[in-house]
C-alpha cells in the first residue's frame, strides 16, 4: 500500500471527497498504482486532464506512482 498526496486544480476539484472543498487530499493506493488508476479512484474522466505532474514533472498515465509522491492535475484552461 502506498500514500500520495493530490493536488487538484480550477474545475477539477469537484472530483474531490464533498464536493470539492480541499483541494489537497491524501490517497491510500495498492502497490504500483498508475496515475491512470488513481484518476479511477478519483472518478476523474482523463479527457478532463490536461497535465499531471508527479513531483513537478509531467508524467505519463502509465507512470508507477511511489510512496510520497505528490501528483498535480489540471485540466483544460479555458479564457483569453
């Protein structure tokens, strides 16, 4: 088992536990989890994620997430 730490941002945190009211959450997840899989957890739709950054690099949806690891998520930026 391992724990991370989720950052969501601007319209994504209503992905998190109650609506959305903290945007950083902690996360129990099995052993090799991917950032893939923690968006399931997360019931986050991927084509509402733009960036993921794991320890401020962008990685990719297969990426093995660790013990510790913090993830970012963003999701399309609208505006102009």
């Amino acid at each position: 088992m391992i724990r991370v730490e989720v950052r969501l941002y601007a319209s994504l945190r209503d992905y998190a536990p109650a609506g959305g009211g903290d945007r950083v959450m902690l996360r129990d997840l099995d052993d090799g989890a991917t950032v893939e899989q923690l968006y399931g957890v997360l019931e986050i739709p991927l084509e509402e994620v733009v960036v993921s950054l794991v320890n401020g690099r962008a990685e990719a949806l297969d990426h093995t997430l660790e013990d510790g690891d913090r993830i970012d998520v963003f999701p399309p930026l609208a505006g102009g």
